[in-house]
C-alpha cells in the first residue's frame, strides 16, 4: 500500500482527490492549512519550508514513505493589476507556485529512494487563456506548468512522473466565493452555457483523472497539462 499526501486536501478539489485516493486504496494524508475530514491530517502552510519539512516527516513516521503528491493548495486573487499591492501579489505566488516548490522537493526523497514516484500539480485553465484580475494567480499557475514540464525531464528517469491538471470551472467553495463576490465574469450558470458539455466541473472529475495519472498504468505519462474543463479551454 502506497502513501500519497493531498496538499489542500481540507475542502473543494483536494478533499475529492484525497476521498478518491483513498478509495483506490492509497494511505493518504491530507496537508492544509486547517484540518482536513480524510486521511491522516497534517497542518501546514505550504509556502512554509519548515512546517511543510516537518508535515511530511510527520507523514513519513505514521504511514511509510511518500510515493505520491498531489500539489492541489491554491489561492485565487481578483485585483486590477495597477492596484496590485507587492504584499498580494507575493502572497498568491507564494501559494501557487513556492508551495508547489516546496512540497515537491520535500516529498521527493523518498520517490528517488524508491526509484517510482508519481506527482500531480494542479494548475488552472486561466494559465492558457489569461484572466483579467488575475495577474498574480495565472501568473504563478503557468509558472506551475512550466515547472511541470521541467521536473518531468528530470526525474523521468529516475522513476518519477510528473503532470498538471488545469482545471476548468469547478464547484468548490473557491468558485461560489468568487461567484458571490461577482468576480467571476458571469454568474455560473452563464459559464456553463459556454462549456460544451453544458454542466460546471464537479471536484470529482479532477479526482478521476489524478487518479489515473498515479496509478502504475500511467507510467508512460509525464510532462503533459491534462485539461479537465468541459471542452471550454478558455
Ligand atoms: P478551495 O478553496 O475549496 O480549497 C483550497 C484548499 O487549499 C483549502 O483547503 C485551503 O485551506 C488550502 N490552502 C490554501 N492556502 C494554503 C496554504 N498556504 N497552505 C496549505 N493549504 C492551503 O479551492 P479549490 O477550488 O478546491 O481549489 C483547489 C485547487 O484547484 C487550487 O490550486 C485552485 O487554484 C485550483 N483551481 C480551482 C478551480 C475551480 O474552479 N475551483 C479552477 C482552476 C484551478
């Protein structure tokens, strides 16, 4: 049995993909800011080297060594570029892309040691068409795929793969906030009648596809930004 730590595994995208996990039948632990429902919760800020070092040791001595990640802690940000303060600007990369760093190099020890590993960042389809407000969030969620890309050739071979999944509109509490604080571009309903498969993502569908991308079947997988989105790329 396999351990797999969900960062932001405590709500939306990361509880389904650490419910997911786990039923496929994983030792999953979820690392967030608070305590998640599922798995064996460690608390930590991402974006903190010392607590995310010690998150995963805690991970390491309770439930074996690390062979998967999924990176799926994120911080949307709507501000007009020229109000953009330095501090939120720092804030949301720091989230987004040093957490990625992070979690990844602390994590990866073990997957050498094991020479199998499997890690799975989630990005955001306003990387491909850019999102007005936005700046600082698909700033840092491109800088995700780009790091994707890079870490795949890497560490390829030594065992380890690595993808992206940038999701299109999912229903999570990040979604309906940015809903009710009209932040959005349009209500949801309005997005959905531009999504070709007419119906908002649902948590589970990224849950599905993170699934696959670390089982032992997607091996020949790596380096790819696997777009869950309902045929809306933009
Ligand atoms: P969410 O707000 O429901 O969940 C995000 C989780 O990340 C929360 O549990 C939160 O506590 C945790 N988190 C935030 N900052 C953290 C930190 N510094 N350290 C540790 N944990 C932290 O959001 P969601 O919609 O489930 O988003 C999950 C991921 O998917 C994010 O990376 C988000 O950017 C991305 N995404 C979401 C959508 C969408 O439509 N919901 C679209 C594109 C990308």
């Amino acid at each position: 049995m396999r351990t797999a730590v969900v960062t932001g595994g405590a709500s939306g995208i990361g509880r389904a993909i650490a419910r997911r996990l786990g039923a496929d039948g994983f030792k999953v632990a979820v690392l967030d800011l608070s305590p998640g429902e599922d798995g064996y919760a460690v608390t930590a800020d991402v974006t903190d080297r010392a607590q995310v070092d010690k998150a995963m040791a805690a991970v390491r001595e309770r439930l074996g060594p690390i062979h998967v990640l999924v990176n799926a802690a994120g911080k949307d940000g709507f501000t007009r570029f020229t109000e953009l303060s330095v501090t939120e600007w720092q804030r949301v990369v720091d989230v987004n892309l040093n957490g990625v760093f992070h979690c990844v190099q602390s994590a990866l020890p073990d997957m050498l040691e094991a020479r199998w590993g499997r890690i799975v960042n989630i990005s955001s389809s306003s990387a491909h068409s850019g999102q007005p407000f936005m700046a600082h969030y698909v700033a840092a969620k491109s800088a995700v795929n780009g790091l994707t890309k890079s870490l795949a050739l890497e560490l390829g071979p030594k065992g380890v793969t690595v993808n992206a999944v940038p999701p299109g509109f999912i229903d999570t509490p990040m979604l309906r906030g940015a809903e009710q604080r009209q932040q959005l571009g349009g209500t949801i309903e309005y997005h959905i009648s531009r999504t070709p498969v007419r119906r908002v993502g649902r948590p589970e569908d990224i849950a599905a596809t993170c699934s696959f991308l670390v089982s032992e079947e997607a091996g020949y997988i790596t380096g790819q930004i696997i777009g869950v989105n309902g045929g809306r790329n933009t």
